[in-house]
C-alpha cells in the first residue's frame, strides 16, 4: 500500500492496524513505552499510548502524555533565531564577538558565527560531554555557569569546516538572542510559537513543578530491568532541551513549521536547504543538518526525504520527523531512554510506505502488569468511632492538604485503615492503604533494634566508647571519642553536630555519597555539649553507629535489618530505598506552599540518609514492626527497657507534655497521664508518625507524602477521638 493509497477510512483503518502492531513489537522488546502519532497528508492515522508512564503505579502511557523532548527543543531556538532575522533584530551572518555577550571573553571562537552555532559546525566543544558535567548535573546551574564551563576550552576544529554536536553551541546562541531581546527566550516562544499555534501541552519544564499528565523517565537494561533515569536539574539544558510537550503539539508544530507560515518561505529554506552539512558518520539515513533540525534521505524507504529531529534526555528519547513531499508525518515520545529512535522510525516508515508486511511480524505482548488487589482494600469497619475518625482526617485533607495513609489499630480491632489524597499528583493516581511513602527518622529505631539484638548477642556493648572502634572510625581525636559511648549516639546524647544542619549539606544532598564521606564533615568539630549532659537530636550519631554495626558484622546494616527484622516479621512492604530503583507503589514527594500550589520535594540521594532514614514502608508494615517490638519477641524485655524505659533523657524541660528520649524512640507523657512511645518523620517529600500506647495496645501511624504537612494536631485528635471512644 503506498501512501496515495490511505485516503480511504478502509485503507486508514487496515494502516492503523499494521502501524500499531509494529508498535506492540517494540513494546514487547521492551524497546518502547510511550506514546505515537502518524499522519498522511494531514490526516492522523495512529494517535496512541503504549507501556506505563508511571511504572510505579502501572499507570498508562496515553496520546495525551507529556515526555521531555530534549534537543528537539532546538529546532524552537532556531526559528526563533530566524524569525529574529525576518524582523532585522539579528543577522545570523555575524560572528560571536559582535554582541558583546557578558561572559564571553575577547578572543573567544574567532570567526564563528550565528549559522556555525545553528548548525554546530563551530567546533566549540560540547559542555554535556566533559567528565564533570554528568556528576554534577543534579545540581542548580545557570547560562553563565554552564558558558564559564567551555569558553577557555579550545576550538575542536575551524569553523565550518565540519559538523559536530554541540550543546555549547545553542547556550552562546541562547544568551545573543536574550540580549537581543532584552528578555528569556522561554517568554518569546510562548508569546510566538506556543500560543498562536494552540500548543497548550508545550512548555519549559522547570525543576520542582507539578506537571499535570508528565511522565516519569526510566532505562530500561539489558535484563529487561527498570531504573529510574538519573535526576537532572533542568536549569543545565534550559531553552536549548527544555521543552516538554506531547505527540499532538508536536504533530502540529512541524505542520506549522512545514506548511504553515510561521517562518517565511526564505527562512525555511535558510533551515533546512540553503545551509546543509553532511554528517560524517551516517548509519541508517544519508544525513544532513541544517539550522536546528536534521535532513534525511533514507536509502531503505527509496532514497524519501524527511525533516525533523531525534532527542535523548534523562530518561527519555523520542523523534519526530516529516517527509513533505508524501505529506506524512511520524511522531513519537518515548519515557524509555533505551529506546533505538532511529530504528522505531524506519520500522513505522517501512510499513507506512508499504515497504514491510506487519502480518510477518512475531509479536508477544507481555502481560499488563496490575496492581496488586489488597492496594485497593480499605477499612470495612463502619462503626461510629471509623465514621468519627474518618471525618476528622478528611477535615485535615481539606484544611491543610493532608496526602497519605493512616492506620489505627487497638488490640486487634482496626478502626481506621484508608488512604487520603493523591499517590502521584501528576497523574492524579490515589493513595491507598498499601502505599508506601519514606519514613526518614523512623528508621533509627530499627537501627537501635539492631543494637540491642548485638548487645544480646554478646556482639556490642552500648557502653563501650568510639575510641573502642578506631579502626573504622579513625577521623575522631582520640580525647573526643574516650568520652561518647553508644548508648550516648542511640540517645541523641554525645554532643556531636549534625551534619544535615552544617553548612553546604542541602547544597550537596543531590550527588551520591558514602556513609563513611559523611563523618568528616563533623568528627573533628567542637561539641555542642558534654557527652550524657543533654538530649540534641543528631543525625551523625546514627551514621557512626551504622559504621560501628557494620563493622562488627562485617557486612551491610541492610541485609541484617531484611534477614532478621523484615522477614521474620513479614514486613515484606518495607525495605531499604536506593536511588533509582522502581519500586511499585511508592508514592511520589511534594511540597505544598502558602498558596496550596504544589511542588515536588527537592530530589535527595538517598545514599545521604541510607540506613539511618532510608526505609521506605506501608502503615501495615509500621503496624506489624510495633506489634512484634512491643509484643513480640523481637528483643528481650531487657532490652526493650532500655529501648523505651530506663535511663530516659528529658527532651523538653519544663513543658507540660513531657517528652522524654530512650533509645530510638520517644517515650511520651500524655495529659491523663497516658504513656506512649513514639516517633515521627520528615525528609524530602514525605512527613508521618507512629505511636503505641503499650498499655492499651493502640497504634496510631499516618505516612504522608506531603512534606509541608504539619501532623502533630491531626495526630492528637485521632488519638482523642479513639480513647473517647474507650470512655464512652
């Protein structure tokens, strides 16, 4: 079937067929995930999602799913920069050392002009690619940080005399063109390009926000394993791959630029005809580049001709393409970075030109993955104190935008177990009573767990000092260590400073670090006060005493916690968060501010908090850990005396709810005189609370994935409501 052969509804039909089952093959290779949009002659003929665009939460890829769109973005800089040129703003003739950029010092690319940069035959290397670029890119930056970056480095090669991707390219282009307007880029496209053309799925992504419909980015190995793509801040690829959109506005931008009267007939010619460089290393196409875009002559679709350009950005890759001579367009955006964009295009163009029977394909598509049943059950309890209890955190839900989960347990009666609020807000995806959401400073009692069960062992002794340990803690001056013991670290009582309120921590939290890095930022500092003379709660005591247990194990805190926490007390929703991995049902971090916008939190390395706040669990799981701590036989009563009962340090004197310290957790005193163990979370994205009272045997735990939620007077009522209840 040729393409003059689609115009009738049959023909599209049977077309439309043959194109999604190409599609379906490279889902099943485990190639593709996302969504694609085919057109003849302005007609759509495929407008589809395929695979998961939050795998998380198996939520699917749709036709209106927003995917990053990388260097595609480009091709906006350059009609921008053309449009510019129609109005006599610019003169893409000129050299770089005309506009006077801030930043670019004298001498810098002699003879490079606006076209050498459009088309990347500047020979100024590519910042993206230098070895310091892909470790720091979790990091905030700016055009002038990223252009202080390569403007020293020497010219790979004289102008025009060949072509060579380069992003450095498009950040010098960038900032002429903000000179020249006097205003970002990112303004102009919206005003010019975006809204006249009705691209209200297109725009900037900037890092933090809350995209309604965006997809999370992944890689697909080898294995056919899922990571999450590295977290990237968005601030280093800006105006020159910045832009996010969906299949359907990009179908209409290369219409508009192809067909339309966006740019003049003589701009369009300046893009892609008049300024033509052939690449040196073509595979699949002969290949040229023109002014932001590629041109392709396709040897395997009998030599056609198309337009367009791929992208590859963290997480994603896609590519979008227009042959105009048969009028077709081909269009995908892929959430898969693994995916071979080259290679799914002449697929859909071999079939779409009537070059390939899909009927010869071998196509097994993979069994849609669901969501576990139990995710979706709730408390079936509807007795007067579940109504009473519900209605009280719906009015939180409102009030303050309470999102998570709660559960409320006595003895075995269980009152209240149900999700509030939204799981991923993007995708407006529930939570449900098996989500599981960060902990953060929960985790440290399972880490005083551990420490008690080696103290049982005959493994630790919580008296000895850190000068005992030497060997793995050498950074500490050996005065200093003679007087911390760990039971003062499992306190909160040595004295240390905590290292996530020194200065530089928040700056550095993105990049990947080591529990052992972490220590000399603190171990030589003054201490705040004498060893065992007061309560200060300390992160670095618990980053020592993971080293001091990992040492006299001699292997990871982590599998210890899964061999003999965990699994024994079939915790099998909690376990260890590493970045990167996918983790199903795993509820996404926000940050709500003053004005009930939302944010994503802040992306955290967790190699920063690791085993001392890098648990990850449901309010099931909480509720089985204080059942088998309290009433179990997890820990001997000896050891849970000291965990909660002996030797407690007053946290707040003088105060009339007394809140006493043991050893990982709060011991609490409750007006009425009722006593509670406790202890409450907040890192990145997440913020919860779990409490017993082991007299009564009730269990209140909330785990939220709103950060800014401040829980302490929600967590009260439930409770008053529930020993009401008892009174009643």
């Amino acid at each position: 079937m040729t393409t003059a052969q689609h115009d009738s509804p049959a023909n599209a039909g049977l077309l439309a067929i043959a194109l999604d089952a190409v599609v379906r093959k490279w889902v099943a290779d485990h190639a593709f995930a996302g969504s694609v949009l085919v057109a003849t002659g302005g007609n759509v003929v495929l407008h589809k999602g395929y695979g998961l665009a939050v795998r998380e939460h198996n939520v699917p890829n749709t036709p209106a799913t927003k995917f990053r769109i990388g260097s595609s973005s480009k091709q906006f800089v350059a009609v921008v920069a053309l449009k510019l040129q129609e109005a006599r703003l610019l003169d893409l003739s000129k050299t770089i050392d005309t506009f006077d950029v801030p930043g670019v010092p004298e001498g810098f690319a002699p003879g490079v002009t606006l076209y050498h940069l459009l088309q990347h035959t500047s020979g100024i290397p590519d910042y993206v690619g230098f070895p310091e670029y892909e470790p720091n890119q979790s990091l905030a930056s700016t055009l002038d940080a990223l252009l202080a970056t390569f403007v020293n480095k020497a010219s790979e090669f004289t102008p025009g005399a060949k072509w060579s991707y380069s992003n450095s390219n498009y950040i010098v282009l960038v900032m002429i063109i903000e000179k020249v307007l006097n205003s970002r880029l990112e303004n102009y496209v919206r005003e010019h390009l975006l809204l006249p053309l009705g691209m209200h799925n297109t725009d900037y992504e900037v890092t933090g926000e809350c995209i309604a419909d965006f997809a999370h980015g992944y890689r697909c190995g080898a294995d056919g394993g899922w990571t999450t793509a590295p977290f990237l801040h968005m601030s280093h690829v800006r105006a020159v791959g910045g832009l996010y959109s969906t299949v359907e506005d990009m179908f209409r931008w290369r219409q508009a630029l192809v067909y339309g009267d966006i740019l003049s007939q003589a701009s369009k010619r300046e893009m892609w005809e008049n300024h033509l460089i052939h690449l040196d290393e073509q595979k699949k196409s002969d290949q040229y580049y023109g002014l932001g875009i590629f041109v392709r002559s396709w040897p395997a679709l009998g030599n056609r001709r198309s337009i367009g350009h791929g992208s590859d950005l963290d997480g994603f890759r896609g590519m979008g393409e227009t042959y105009p001579d048969e009028k077709v367009s081909i269009s995908f955006l892929s959430n898969n970075q693994r995916l071979d964009y080259m290679g799914m295009h002449l697929a859909l163009a071999k079939v779409l030109f009537g070059m390939e029977n899909p009927a010869s394909l071998s196509i097994t598509c993979p069994a849609p993955d669901v969501n576990r049943s139990h995710d979706l059950v709730e408390s079936t309890n509807h007795s007067p104190l579940t109504a009473a209890l519900d209605a009280c955190v719906k009015k939180w839900e409102i009030k303050l935008g309470f999102s998570g989960s709660i559960i409320i347990a006595r003895q075995t009666e269980i009152p209240l177990r149900r999700g509030y609020g939204l799981a991923v807000r993007e995708h407006a995806v529930r939570v449900a009573p098996a989500t599981k959401f960060r902990i953060g400073s929960m985790s440290k009692q399972f880490v005083s767990a551990v420490a008690l069960k080696l103290q049982e062992d005959g493994l630790l002794n919580l008296e000895s000092t850190l000068a005992d340990y030497r060997t793995c803690l050498p950074q500490f001056p050996v005065e200093t260590a003679s007087k911390i013991t760990l039971r003062m670290l499992l306190q909160h009582t040595s004295g240390i400073p905590c290292y996530v309120r020194l200065s530089g921590y928040h700056d550095r939290k993105s990049l990947p670090a080591e529990v052992a890095d972490v220590v000399p930022r603190f171990a030589t500092l003054p201490l705040e006060s004498t060893p065992g003379t007061k309560y200060s709660y300390s992160n670095s005591n618990y980053v020592l005493m993971v080293i001091i247990i990992e040492s006299t194990l001699g292997h990871r805190y982590e599998s210890y916690v899964q061999e003999t926490i965990l699994t024994p007390l079939g915790m099998a929703d909690t376990g260890f968060e590493t970045t990167g991995a996918v983790i199903p049902d795993f509820a996404s971090g926000y940050q709500r501010d003053d004005s009930g916008r939302w944010n994503k939190a802040p992306f955290l390395h967790m190699s920063h908090v690791r085993a001392v706040g890098g648990l990850y669990s449901t309010v099931d799981d909480l509720l089985r850990w204080r059942r088998g701590l309290i009433l179990g036989e997890l820990l001997t009563a000896e050891s849970r005396r000291q965990m909660w009962e002996d030797n407690l340090m007053r946290v707040n004197p003088g105060e009339e709810l007394a809140q006493n310290y043991g050893l990982g957790l709060f011991r609490l005193k409750k007006p009425g005189g009722r006593i509670s163990i406790a202890h409450a979370s907040e890192l990145d994205g997440a913020r919860g609370f779990l409490e017993t009272y082991p007299e009564s045997g009730v269990t209140v735990g909330l785990l939220s994935n709103n950060q800014s939620f401040a829980f302490m007077e929600m967590q009260f009522e439930l409770a008053r409501l529930v020993f009401s209840d008892e009174t009643a």
